[in-house]
C-alpha cells in the first residue's frame, strides 16, 4: 500500500528525487481533479478557482454536479514523491470545453495522463478521451467513485464504454482518499515504465 505524502515535507525536493515527471490529471467538469491533487499533493497545491457565474449557466454543463460551485479556469497544480526517487508534478486540466485552448500549453511536456470518469456520466468523458489520445499521452483511466455512481459496471463493460485499448490501465479511485488517489497515480506511473522500459531521466 502506497504512504501518504508526508505533511513535513515542505516545499524542497527530498534528497532522494531522481526522475521528476510532468502528470496531467484530467477529465471532465466536476469530476474530482482538484480535490485528487488536493489529497495526495506535499506541498501546499495551487488552485485557479473562480465561482460559477449566472454567465457560465448556459455554457457548463451542469447535470449530475448540481452542487458544484467553483470551477478551475487555468490549472491546479500539487507535487508527491514516490518510492523509488520518482516525483510527480501534476498539473490539473480544466474540464470545459471553453477552456479547450489551454490544452496544449498545459499538456507540452506531460509524460502522461490520469484520465477520472464519473460513473454517473461516463459519456462526459468522451471528449477529454478524444483531446488524450490526440495527443499522444500515454493514460490511465481512474473511476471516481462518487457514492451514488452505479456499481454494478463489470471492467468489461466500462472498457467497452470507454473504448479503451487493452493495456490501458482502468481502476476505481476515491480522490478524496490518499492512498486510493496515490494508488491510481501508481497505475499510471507503472504504465508508463512498462512502456520505457530501462529509460532514465
């Protein structure tokens, strides 16, 4: 089971790191980016937040996050060392379509993507896919488990309605639990060594 990071850790990199590496953490408006990093990142995680404006009403969708009341308008951005010397820096993408040209500033330079889908609305995944899998990026897919998202999905079929390649990493994740986020960021990351094998940074 992968440790928390560790509240003391401050701002400096541990004497350890070796491989620092750029994450995108993705996927649709309302998801759980913001609060995944807020709950794995060392240091102290930069937010874009604004409120949600009567202007934004007929631009976001707002079917299944009723509740939501802020959204990101550029990145979030938090940083957690893992076993080994590997740090990631993980940069949080908005999830609106209207944001969609910030994509490639915040994308340049990623080594790969954890891709959330709420099971409530996996058809709002679609797009975000679409953007990854332009791109090139490597990415694993991590269901958010909200708790009134159905359960009774087989892997099988989430692939199936997600279209995904069968390497492609596919686990469910609490973003507002550590260990279950840092668990889905495990996946990513061992996906991506298994695809570069032996190579160092």
């Amino acid at each position: 089971m992968a440790s928390a990071p560790s509240s003391t850790s401050g701002i400096h990199l541990p004497d350890t790191a070796r491989d620092l590496v750029k994450i995108l953490v993705t996927g649709p408006f309302g998801v759980g980016k913001t609060t995944l990093i807020d709950s794995v990142s060392e240091i102290r995680p930069l937010h874009t937040e604004e409120q949600l404006s009567e202007a934004s009403a007929g631009v976001d969708d707002l079917a299944g996050v009723r509740e939501k009341s802020t959204t990101t308008v550029a990145i979030d951005f938090g940083r957690i060392s893992l076993p080994g010397g590997i740090v990631l820096y993980l940069f949080g993408t908005p999830g609106q379509e209207r944001f969609r040209s910030l994509w490639d500033d915040i994308a340049h330079g990623a080594l790969g993507a954890l891709v959330l889908v709420d099971g409530r609305r996996v058809d709002a995944s679609f797009d975000v896919l679409g953007l990854v899998e332009e791109s090139g990026l490597p990415y694993a897919v991590a269901f958010n488990a909200f708790p009134d998202a159905p359960r009774h999905h087989t892997e099988a079929q989430l692939r199936a309605a997600l279209d995904l390649e069968p390497g492609t990493p596919l686990v469910t994740c609490d973003a507002r639990d550590t260990n279950s986020s840092v668990e889905a960021l495990l996946a990513l990351v061992q996906h991506l060594i298994e695809r570069h094998p032996g190579e160092r940074r």
